[in-house]
C-alpha cells in the first residue's frame, strides 16, 4: 500500500506491506520509539548541536520496516519519492 508520510513542509511517499491502515498508526508508534530511543544504534542520529537528536525522514522509517519488522518476509517496504508537494491526497498518511 502506497503511504504519505507527511512532515512539516512536505512528504515522501511509501510502500509499505500491510492490509490495512489501523495497522499504520501502531507500525509508527513503535518507530517513534525506536528512533528517538538513546538506546538505539542507529544511523539517524544527528550530533552537530553536541546532543544526540534523532534527524530521519522517510528513509528512516522504511529502515526500520525492513530491519525489524519485514526482515524474514520476501515482501519489504520501498521508499518511493522524497520531499514532494504533489501528491494523491486520498492515500493514508501518517504525521510525523
């Protein structure tokens, strides 16, 4: 299923493996954890303000799909378009 991840200014857009969209929203949940964890070991840490501050976009998020969630299934999660404005805006999104 095609996903908008919407930020701020703009969005990336995602294929994610999953049937349906309740399934999203926990799918983030767990991420948002994951990546804002110091406990991770992760390449999305950011340390140019001397603190460690999670700084990811969409790329982040599929990562973290296919390493943790996806990682025995042949299906894996795809990142498909970066920083757009134009997108469908009938796909499910998730806020980050």
């Amino acid at each position: 299923m095609k996903v908008v991840l919407e930020f701020t200014y703009d969005a990336d857009i995602v294929s994610i493996p999953v049937e349906n969209t309740a399934d999203l929203k926990k799918l983030q949940n767990k991420f948002d954890k994951w990546i804002h964890s110091t406990d991770s070991n992760h390449p999305f840490w950011d340390y140019s303000s001397g603190s460690k501050v999670a700084c990811y976009r969409g790329d982040a998020f599929v990562y973290w799909l296919n390493e943790f969630i996806f990682k025995e299934s042949t299906e894996k999660a795809e990142f498909l378009e970066s920083e757009t404005n134009d997108y469908d805006k009938s796909l499910p999104s998730l806020w980050f």
